[in-house]
C-alpha cells in the first residue's frame, strides 16, 4: 500500500492576512494551501509570498500538509512565485489552469532547477474544459504530480453553467478528472462550496464528493472543517469492518472461501479493507 496523507479538509489561506496564517497554526485542517493567487491583491503578492514561504519554514503547523498556490503559468509573478516556492521546500505546489501534460513537465523542470526538495509535490489545479479533456495526460506527466485539485467555480464559469444542488452541469468534468487520477495513482481533491453559511448545502456536498471517490475537500471558510473531516473520515462501523474482513481472510487462507458476517470476501474487499485502514491511521497521526 503507498504511503496514505489525511486530505479531508484542505484550507485556502490567503497569505497576505498576517492574522489568518496566525489562526491557521491552531486549525484541525488537514492540509493548508497558502494561497498567492486569487485571494490576494497584486500589489500585495510579493509580500504574500514571502509570509508564505516563511509560513512553510516555520515549523508551527504541525503534522499538517503545507501547500503553496502560485500565481498562475503565465502571470507576471509566477516565474518568482515557483524559485521561491521550491526554496521553502513545501510539501505541495498548487499551480492553477494545469491544461497539459507538457505544462506539468516544464513545472517539473523548473522545481528541479530551483533545488526544490525531493518532497515537493505538484499539485495541478483542473479547472477548465481542456484540462479535463486531458486529464489523463496530465496525470501520467510527472512523477512530481501527485494530486488533482478540481477548481469548479472556474469550471462552471468556462462551461457557461450554473451552480446548483447536486452539481449535473460539472458530474461529468469531476468523474473524468477523477478515472484520470485513479488511473494513475493520484490523489484528487473536490472543488470549493461558495455559501459559507450554507453548512447544510455544504455537507451535502461533502456527502457527495466522498460517495464520487473524492480524497477530500478543499475549503474557503474554517467553519467547512468539521464538516468536511466527517464526510472524508471511515465510520467506526467502517474501521470495525474492515479490521473483520482483514482478519477473516487471515484466518480463511487455503480454505478457498472466505466470508465476513456473511458475505464472500474476495482481494478486492481485502484492497478496500487495507484503505481504510490507512486513511484512518493517517487521521490518527494528525491528531
């Protein structure tokens, strides 16, 4: 089994708010993306992405996952977002408007380039028609890419949808980015709910998500935590049932039928039971 990282709840912080990179040290987040982009204005990125970097250094934020979102490829702060980025040796980058596999590689050359440690991920951000068109391709570009981050408002704003409960407009967008990265054993992260007040929708959403196959969710309010790290987190009834199914076809080897209370337990439940597991011992360890 790879290494498993709780991903439940990944938090977008706008690091040009000194207080909310104060606030996010004591957050039960399983990820946080410092973000350099959208959340902040472009006469305050330089000093954003020096409190970003300097965030990551820190060493305040626990066993968290520490992301940075860089301006997007193409932006006049990018080429300086990125050597800054791999100097601070985060865990992930998040780039946005990820659209090819050729983009991926040249991300991945300038990390190299940079020194970026060995660690530093690339997380690609998935949020227009082409890049899901082509996802796959962006999946298998780079060993450095090792999550999807669906951007779904960007999603529903190049489709020409709408935003509505349930989400048909992008099912098909978010089920073609997710065969992309189960295809090639990539984690995949679902878009952000917009109405932060709306904690109902927003569970709803979450329910959702995780029922897709979503590793978790990413957020814009700290409120979405708790809910989010319910929705993506095994039930007690779930880890109960997988420690059974494991143990039962410990027991049953060379039997050539093995069953958990009444159910024929084949490698697949086995692959199931063992993800589980992982995902919970992950949460375990943030904790």
């Amino acid at each position: 089994m790879p290494e498993f990282r709780a991903r439940r709840s990944v938090l977008y912080m706008p690091s040009s708010n000194a207080k909310a990179l104060e606030k996010a040290k004591g957050l039960a987040a399983d990820a946080i993306i410092f973000d350099l982009e959208d959340a902040v204005a472009p006469d305050a990125k330089p000093a954003a992405r020096e409190a970003a970097c300097a965030a990551v250094r820190s060493g305040e934020y626990g066993r968290r996952e520490l992301t940075i979102r860089v301006n997007g490829i193409g932006t006049e702060w990018h080429a300086a977002d990125m050597v800054a980025a791999a100097a601070a040796g985060p865990d992930a980058i998040v780039v946005p408007k990820v659209n090819t596999a050729e983009q991926v590689r040249g991300l991945a050359t300038v990390l190299e380039w940079a020194g970026a440690p060995e660690k530093t991920a690339i997380w690609a951000m998935i949020e227009t028609p082409v890049a899901v068109l082509h996802a796959e391709e962006i999946a298998a570009a780079s060993a450095r890419l090792t999550c999807f981050v669906l951007g779904t408002n960007d999603l529903v704003k190049e489709l020409y949808a709408e935003h509505v409960p349930g989400r048909a407009p992008v099912l098909t967008a978010l089920s073609l980015a997710l065969l992309a990265a189960r295809a090639h054993g990539v984690a995949v992260l679902d878009g952000v709910y917009n109405d932060v007040r709306d904690l109902e929708g927003f569970a709803a959403e979450c329910r959702q998500g995780r029922e897709m196959g979503f590793d978790g969710k990413t957020l814009i309010h700290p409120g979405q935590i708790e809910p989010a790290n319910e929705a993506f987190a095994p039930s007690e009834q779930a880890i109960e049932d997988a420690r059974g199914i494991l143990q039962a076809w410990e027991d049953g080897k060379g039997s050539g039928v093995v069953t958990y209370n009444g159910r024929m337990i084949e490698n697949l439940h086995v692959e199931t039971a063992q993800r589980t597991l992982a995902l919970a011992e992950a949460i375990a360890d943030l904790s």
